[in-house]
C-alpha cells in the first residue's frame, strides 16, 4: 500500500492537509465545513475513490445525496474516473431520486403501493381544486397556490394533517388543513403522491425499524453535499440511516444557507456536534477562486451573523484589486454605469466572463435595456427575460388592445388573464359575430347584446367591454405611466395576485412594478403609448444570440456555486437588499447577509458594487437608503472609502449626503396620481414591509439643523401614496432636503418630501 502519509499518493496529490484529512478519515461522523471556493467537490469524490480503493469498500455500501442532477452526475462522473472498479452500483443521487428508488422497492408498505405516479403541479393543482369545491372554500380567500405552499411545508416537516393540528390556531389554517387531509384522500385514491411525499412517505418508511436496519445495513457509508440547505424531512432521512453506525459525513457551509424561505434549516449543520458528539471537524478555509481583499469583504461581512460555526478564508492568489463601490444619481444611471465597466472590462480581457447580481428578477430591466442600447449581446440565467415574462406580457396585451382594438391576440390574451369564465367555445361565438372588417371587442359587445350570454360569463363580459371603453376616456387624459398603473388595477390584474397571496405572486407584482417605472421613464422621454409599445417590440426584435455572450445577468441566488472573473452587485439599498421582506426578524436579516457573503464570493478578480440614491418605485421616484451592509465593509478593501454624511442619503461617489432636489415639499405630478388609484400595491406594501432599523446617526452640520418654516409640525397625520396613514414625529433639512421621520404602521420611515408625495390627512 502507498505511503498514506504521503501527498504523492495520487487520491491526495495536490490537497492540502485539511483536504487530505477529510478524504482519509474512516470511521465515525464527519463534518467539512467548506466555504467558498475550497475545492469541495474535489474532497467528496477524492473521498468516496479513497473509501473504495484503499479502504476496500463495495461502492454498493456508499449513499452519496446532493440537490440537483447535474452535481450527481457530476460526482459519479468523477469518481468513475478515479476508480478501478466499475461504479454501477454506487448510489449518487439526489433526495428525491433516492426516495424514489427506495419506495419503488417497498412501496407494499406505502399507502400508495409501488406502482404510484408522481404529480406534477398542474396535477396538484387540479386536485385541490376539485378538493376546495367539495369543502366550499372559495379560491379567493383559498387561492390553490397559497395552500398548496402550505401543504408543502407541513410535509416538508415530516406533519400529516392530524400531527398539523396544534399548529392551526386561527380559521383560515385549520380549514386549509382540513384540505390538506382531503387532498391526501385524493392522492391516496389516485394511487398518486406529490413531490414532497416523496421525502414525506420515505421518512415514515425509514421509521419501521425492520426497513431502517436493512438500508442501514445495505449503506455503511453516507455522504452529504450542501447539508447547510437540508430541510426537516431530508434531515430526518439522514439521521434514519446513519443510527446505527455513525459513519456519516456531511460537507456544507452554514455561511451559504439561503434557502430558508424554501424550508432549509441552517440548525441542522450548526448542531450536528449535538447530534454526533464525537463527530470530527475540519474546515476547509483555503480559497482557490478568488484573491485576498475580495474575501476580506466577505469574511468581515459575515463576522456580523451569530448563526455560523466561524471559519476564515485565505488564498495564495495574493491580494488582488480592492472593491469598486459606485453611487448613481439614479437606477437607470447606475445601469448605464455598469455596462460602461463592462465595456472597459471587455476592451482590457476580450474573453473575460462578467456576471451582473441582483437581489430579485425586477431588477434585470433596466440592465437589460442598458445592454440592448449599448448592442452588448447577454444571456439571463436561470430567468426569463424582463418583456416576456408571463406577467408582462399579460399587461401589454391589455395596453396593446387599448391601443389598437383590432389586435386578436391581444384581445385572447387578455380576455383570459385574469380568468373570466371565456372558453374556447365563447370566444368561436365572438370571432363568429364579428361584423365586416370589424374587431373582436365589436365581435362580444354584438353577443352581449343579443343575449346571447348568460350568468358569469355575461358579467364578466360587460366589464371587460366597459374596460376599455372607460380606458379610452383615461388614454386622453392620463400620462403613461398613469394609464399603465390604471389598467393594472381596473383590469382585476393586482387583485388577483394580491388574492394569491405566494411568493411567486409577491414577485409577479414586483415586475409589473418595474414595468410601470419603464412606462415613468418612457414618459419623461415625451413618448406616448403606442411608441412605448413599438419601442418595446424593436427591443425584442433585436436581442442578442445568447450563445457566444460574456455577460451574465441573474439573482444571487442562481449565482451559487458559479464563479466570475468580474462580478457587479447592483441595487445595494435598504428594502432592496436586504430585501424589504426579510428585514423585519433576525433569521431573515442573518440570511440576506449570508446571501451577499455568496455574491462577494463569486467573483474572482475584480468585484463591483453599486447602489442609487433614487430608484422608481411604481413611476414615482423614491429616495433609497444606502444598504447597511454597505457599512459593514472594512474599509482598506475598497478602492475609495465610504464617507458618511448627514441624511444618509447617497450624494457623490463614495460619499453620502444630502441630495439637491428642484424647490417644494409636495410630490410631483406622477407621484400625485398615485392617490387616485385606489393604492395600487400599497396593499401588499403595508402588509409585509417590515420596520426599518436606523444606521447610526450620522454627524449633523449646524446649517442642516434649520427646519423649513413650512414644514409640516410634529403630530401632523399625513398620507403616503406608499406606506398608508402615518404621524410625523420630526423633520430635518430645509428646502430642497426637506426630509420627514414619519412613524406608519409597517415602521418608522424617514422620505424626503419633494418625493414623498404626501398628503395631510
């Protein structure tokens, strides 16, 4: 046998000595802490071609579990490649393939038997629907998709519907649950289960000791990658199978858990010295992506998380350039900012590979029209882009119809989104009553006059008719931005995401948001609506081939486990990022800062930040405040220090100060409209916008301690077209930094009054 202590054994050449010490541990529980960048993958496969070749196990007795295909066929590729023996029998395999496998064998023990088909979610939504009309729970109170989230996440905590009991405490649960119980019946009958029984029915199988002993028997080896994003169900399945003889090993980084809002447990790799108190550590801390100031950035910022077990990353790359930080006067500013370094990137490395980050999908529009405009050919990872998103296409297929009433698939489009009880069958009966060289809007007012449609379908007909009747009055008196917003609201559109109540809802509405900056944006050009709508479709027309782009545009959380040379983190602010819904508990502020530590640390050589001091926000402009994370960066990283001014608001590069604004207190005329259109998202706002936590107060200069003597007093109530009804506790600044702290129900908040479009109430 080789040397074992020697680096030249060639399963440990080339690791250095925590690396080595990982693949060549045998027994017992074993915990890597990998952190960005320190060759992870290598250590797994290195260490499952080390149990099978010098330590002599069958590679049939080695369970390895990651989280998507491609990394497990990534890792059986590997090690095939390391090995002698053939690797047929080795199980690399994601959660759910393995569950699949293991209830194929022993589904007689199931209540769903072997031969179970697994529903897709057009399935799991056709069910519940069927199971919310037998409970008479109306959709719009039990939207299928809200329930259906929470069904996902009872499972994916290992609760049937009577073990979720004590859990609903009000109503609305425990009627949703009453569907959950339902809506297994009815799985139960179709022989069918959900992807989330998956882990659910193979978890209680694993509780039979006589199944536990033979897979414990059969697997004396178990690896798992990314143990950091494991949740409840998947955890319990991994405690299942090493019971008996401890020979676990989980690799993972608890500061790259940002996968709890889909249920991954970060408890479960901060404790697994509890569960395994023999356990052995090893951290792996040595970075081979990126140079030093770029992980400096990163290891003081998540210095500030208490959830994290510690470890410090260090490289032989040397120091590297220090951080970019840019501040634009505004968001399109800062996207024209960023292609400019692109461009200044490609013409230094031709070849280079850039990366744009961003929090969420909203944010990609004014990056992609940045790009178009500076003929940058781009690829959008793990999205779609910005103008063919479902949302948006809904919405310019109402502005398109308004703007052209002979559109016909405009008019389908929109007839069916939000749904209106119009069936294949209505609309052949409207295309059918069309008269001569007439439209389909003439087509259904000639049916729903000649009686010719009954109950819903009549209703909803008649509004849609009248939509746009009314929306051609609005056209001639509303600016674009103005009649975008209008069609969203009178159209049902808001309401019915609103009604939905998910995530995904939540990140519809966002994008529609940034369609009505656009529209803001395009108006302030002078354009009218059917220029707006060709400059869109041109824009369409001539995107780039994605195929040979360099640049990259995707959110963080598509980012990980990729790596750039170049790396741009735009939209640094409060209520952007950290995100605004994440804000308002620790768990979710400790996880928006591990998701930046991952975004520092997929760049390589060159990492940029930037932020704008003002940012639209459905048309109006809003005054963002610098993200603290921002304040968080040591300082001899980056290139120019960040200067602290009075307002906090974001002035110069480097620097924040108070911005200058054109004269007056009041909102200008865009901001104004907002009133008028019964809140639009102020809904959703004030429902889950969390309360700001205030930065250190900054030095205030004597001449900025004056007050506008037309201020609005302490106690004024007041109204913002964004955060509802509010109480001014102060002000500060004078003239065009007129700047209010009101206290709203979602938190105090401090707006500069030129934007702030407020009102005495």
């Amino acid at each position: 046998m080789p040397d074992l202590d020697s680096a030249t054994h060639p399963l440990l050449h080339g690791l250095n000595e925590p690396q080595r010490q990982a693949v060549r541990h045998l027994n017992g529980p074993l915990l890597i802490l990998a952190g960005a960048g320190s060759g992870k993958t290598t250590v797994i496969t290195r260490r499952i071609a080390w149990l099978i070749e010098e330590e002599g196990v069958s590679p049939s007795s080695i369970l390895a579990m990651t989280f998507t295909n491609k990394a497990a066929d990534e890792m059986r590729e590997r090690v095939q490649r390391l090995v002698s023996v053939p690797t047929e029998q080795l199980w690399v395999s994601t959660f759910h393939s393995f569950c699949t496998r293991i209830l194929r064998r022993e589904g007689d023990r199931t209540p769903m038997g072997r031969d179970f088909v697994i529903f897709d979610p057009s399935d799991q939504k056709a069910l519940l629907k069927q199971v919310l009309a037998e409970l008479k729970l109306p959709e719009k109170q039990f939207h299928p998709k809200r329930v259906l989230e929470l069904i996902s996440d009872w499972k994916n905590r290992c609760l049937l519907p009577d073990e979720a009991r004590e859990e609903a405490l009000d109503a609305w649960t425990r009627k949703a649950l009453d569907a959950y119980a339902l809506y297994q019946t009815g799985l139960a009958h179709h022989r069918a289960c959900d992807f989330d029984d998956l882990l659910l029915h193979t978890e209680r199988l694993f509780r039979q000791s006589v199944v536990q002993s033979a897979y414990a028997e059969r697997f004396k080896f178990l690896l798992v990658d990314e143990y950091q994003d494991t949740n409840r169900a998947q955890y319990l399945l991994v405690q299942h199978l090493a019971r008996h003889h401890h020979n676990l090993c989980v690799v993972g980084d608890e500061d790259q858990s940002i996968y709890g809002w889909r249920g991954a447990d970060i408890s479960n790799i901060l404790d697994f010295k509890r569960d395994f108190p023999e356990a052995v550590q090893i951290k792996l801390e040595q970075n081979y992506r990126s140079t030093q100031k770029i992980l400096d950035a990163a290891s003081t910022v998540i210095a500030n998380n208490s959830q994290r077990l510690g470890k410090t990353l260090w490289t032989q790359l040397g120091e590297g350039e220090k951080v970019t930080f840019k501040l634009a006067d505004e968001g399109r500013l800062e996207a024209e900012w960023v292609v400019g370094r692109i461009r200044e990137e490609r013409y230094r490395f031709p070849d280079i590979k850039q990366a744009v980050l961003y929090r969420a999908n909203w944010q990609s529009r004014p990056l992609e029209e940045a790009l178009r405009a500076a003929n940058l050919p781009y690829k959008l990872v793990g999205g779609v882009k910005f103008y063919e998103r479902q949302e948006v296409k809904d919405l310019l297929a109402y502005l398109r119809l308004l703007s052209n009433p002979f559109d016909q698939v405009s008019f389908r489009r929109a007839i069916s989104s939000p749904s209106r009880g119009v069936g294949p069958t209505t609309l052949g009966r409207i295309e059918g009553a069309v008269p001569e060289g007439g439209t389909l809007l003439e087509g259904a007012h000639v049916l729903l006059t000649s009686s010719a449609l009954k109950g819903r379908a009549q209703r909803e007909m008649s509004k849609f008719l009248d939509l746009f009747r009314r929306g051609q009055g609005e056209l001639a008196s509303l600016g674009l931005a103005s009649i975008v917003r209008w069609m969203l609201v009178e159209s049902g559109y808001v309401q019915m995401l609103e009604e939905e109540g998910t995530l995904e809802a939540e990140g519809r509405l966002r994008n529609l948001e940034e369609f009505v900056n656009a529209a803001a944006e395009a108006e302030s050009l002078g354009l009218r609506l059917p220029e707006f709508l060709d400059r869109i479709t041109l824009a369409a027309d001539t995107d780039q081939l994605e195929e040979a782009a360099q640049i990259s545009l995707m959110t963080i959380h598509c980012a990980k486990g990729l790596e750039f040379p170049v790396v741009f983190v735009v939209g640094m602010e409060e209520d952007v990022f950290p995100n605004r819904n994440a804000r308002d508990t620790d768990d979710g502020l400790e996880e928006e800062r591990r998701l930046f530590y991952v975004a520092i640390t997929r760049a390589q050589r060159k990492l940029h930040l930037s932020a704008a001091r003002r940012r639209r926000m459905m048309g109006s402009e809003m005054l963002g405040m610098p993200s603290r994370f921002l304040r968080e960066l040591p300082a001899d990283v980056l290139e120019t220090p960040i200067r602290w001014g009075t307002e906090l608001y974001l002035s110069g590069e480097g620097s924040y100060t108070a911005p200058r604004q054109s004269p007056g207190g009041g909102g200008h005329s865009v901001a104004a409209e907002l009133q008028r259109i019964r809140g639009l998202f102020d809904r959703v706002r004030n429902q889950s916008a969390p309360e700001t936590t205030p930065p250190p107060a900054p030095t205030v200069e004597p001449e900025e301690r004056a007050v506008n003597a037309d201020a609005w007093p302490k106690g004024t109530r007041i109204r913002s077209p964004r955060f509802g009804r509010g109480v001014i506790l102060g002000a500060t600044g004078q003239g065009d930094s007129l700047t209010y702290t009101i206290r709203f129900e979602s938190g105090e908040k401090r707006i500069l009054a030129r934007f702030g479009a407020l009102e005495k109430d």
